[in-house]
C-alpha cells in the first residue's frame, strides 16, 4: 500500500488529505515509480482551487523523480530502455505528490546521474514554461529583454535559457533576491514605482521582448511601455490582461503550449546533466508535510524551490 495527497473537493489548503492508495500494475506503455522526490509547483494548489467538482477527488503532483519499479509489457521509457532500479524522472503526470505513482512511459525520461532527486523533481514543469516564454517571443542572440520575475522558479531557468542562447536579461527582483539573479547572468532591477525608467537606464538601446512570470498590472504597463511589438510580450499570469491587450498567453493545458513543452522535455534533460541548467532547491520537506511546504509556496517567497521526500 502507498500513500498519497489528494484533494478531496475544490478549495483552499485544507481540502487536502494524505490517504493510503493501491498503486496500479503498469500496463503496455506503463510505469511504476518508487518516487524519492516530488516536485512542487504553484500549478499544484491552483488546480485545486479552481477545479470542476467532477473531477474530485484530485490526486496532485505534477512531477516527480525517483526509481523504477515495475515496467509494463512491451515498454520503454521516453528516452529510451528502462528497466526495474533505473533512476528516472517524469513530467506532466498526476500524482505525483506520492511514495509511488504508476505513469505513462512516454512522460519517463532517465535521470542523470549528477543530477539530484530533488532537482530532477523540479526540473521540467519550470523549465517547460521557460523554454516556451523564450520560444514565443522569438528571443535571440545579441537581443535584451526583460523578464519580470527573474528570481522566481520560471525566471531563473529563463536566465539560464537565455545566456545559452546569447540574450541579455534584465529582471525584476527585490533587493534581497539581486544575487540570485546575477548568479545566473541577469541584471536585476527592482520592481515597483519607476520601474520603467529603471528598466530604460539598464537597457539604453531597448528591450526586445517582455517575459512576464508575475502578471502584476505594473508588468504588463511597463511590458507594454517598452516593447512596441505586442506578438514579443508574453506572460503566464496576467489572465485577464492578455486578452485585453492583445499579449500572448501561454499555459500547461493549452494545446499549443502543452505540445512544445512535452517536445523540449529531453533537450532540457540533457542541460541539465551537461550541468548547463540549475534547479536551485531551497528546502526538502518530508511528503506528510505536504500541506505546510504548500503554505510556504504559496507566500511566494521560498527562495528557491521545494521537493517532498517520501
């Protein structure tokens, strides 16, 4: 018997439930995972919140990192092979908020062996959503742009994206959060009153494109302020902005979206085995603590990311 969260309707926090499961034999194109790490990610308790009443109970957790133990008939793992006591790691699944958890293979990819558990769990979701704000935008190399956000769990695999690609970042941050953002090649700049002008000192020849991670009505006026081509401003917050002005949005269930993220899966896998991309894991909580790791997340203020260890 495995345990796992689940939220038992829609609503806050207090819906969620840590409950014994029976995990699922893998069938043809199945795995099963003994999961060493869950990731956590905003989308986790959101979902919950805003989630059609059919629909629950709701296992949660997005991805997770951990060890092969059961393969289905006929199976292989994304990237190839697999087989029982491989290290791996597993994006766009459910349920993953668990001590094992039975996924399609196809979403399975093999860890590599200098990355962490704790990492690997927090590696794609973030990630994904990077290397599509980068993509959408058409940022390119020689080019600057701003990233709101920057020292947040997207903006920082942006910074890292975009340094790979040759695109100067300036991002916005608190104060307390600038060396993270130099750590990985941006140039901080602090949100709030002038934040435009602060961005024209940092950027004197101009901002190419906007990526906005936060969706505060002072991101998407300063994004709109300084970058004349709307098709180069994207965010994956302001829901209710975007349409209104004409940005492009992007998200996990939307078609586009979810077909480019599942495509640049593997090339991020190999980044971060190459030690080319980070996840910065700021703390481990044990997975009965799930609901408290979820109130950190949801001060937005972690300072980096966090993982569950069954």
């Amino acid at each position: 018997m495995a345990k796992h969260w689940i939220a038992t309707r829609p609503g806050d926090l207090d819906v969620l439930a840590f409950e014994d499961v029976e995990v699922a034999a893998p069938g043809p194109g199945e795995v099963t995972i003994e999961v060493r790490a869950a990731g956590m990610n905003p989308a986790d308790y959101k979902h919950v919140g805003r989630g059609d009443p059919d629909d629950f109970p709701m296992a949660i957790g997005y991805e997770v990192a951990g060890v092969l133990a059961a393969i289905g008939p006929d199976t292989e793992i994304a990237s190839g092979g697999g087989a029982v006591g491989d290290e791996v790691l597993a994006f766009r699944v459910s349920g993953g908020w668990a001590t094992a958890v039975t996924v399609p293979a196809a979403d399975v990819f093999a860890k590599p062996s200098s990355v962490g558990f704790e990492q690997a769990a927090n590696l794609l979701l973030a990630g994904t959503t990077a290397s599509e704000m980068l993509h959408v935008t058409a940022a390119s190399e020689g080019e600057t742009v701003l990233v709101h956000g920057a020292s947040g769990a997207v903006g920082v695999s942006v910074l890292q994206q975009a340094a790979l690609l040759g695109v100067r970042v300036v991002g916005t941050a608190s104060e307390g959060r600038f060396d993270e953002v130099r750590r990985f090649g941006g140039e901080p700049v602090t949100y709030g009153e002038g934040l435009e002008q602060r961005v024209r000192d940092a950027a004197p020849d101009g901002v190419a494109a906007a990526l906005d991670c936060v969706g505060t009505d002072q991101a998407v006026d300063v994004s709109l302020a300084l970058v004349a081509d709307r098709d180069r401003i994207v965010t994956i917050a302001a829901m209710a902005r975007a349409p209104q002005e004409g940005i492009k949005l992007i998200g996990g269930t939307m078609p586009d979206s979810k077909r480019y993220r599942d495509e640049v899966r593997a090339e991020l896998v190999r980044l971060a085995g190459e030690g080319r991309l980070e996840v910065p894991v700021a703390r481990t909580f044990p997975l009965d603590q799930a609901a408290e790791a979820a109130e950190l997340l949801r001060s937005q203020h972690p300072g980096g990311k966090l993982a569950l260890i069954p």
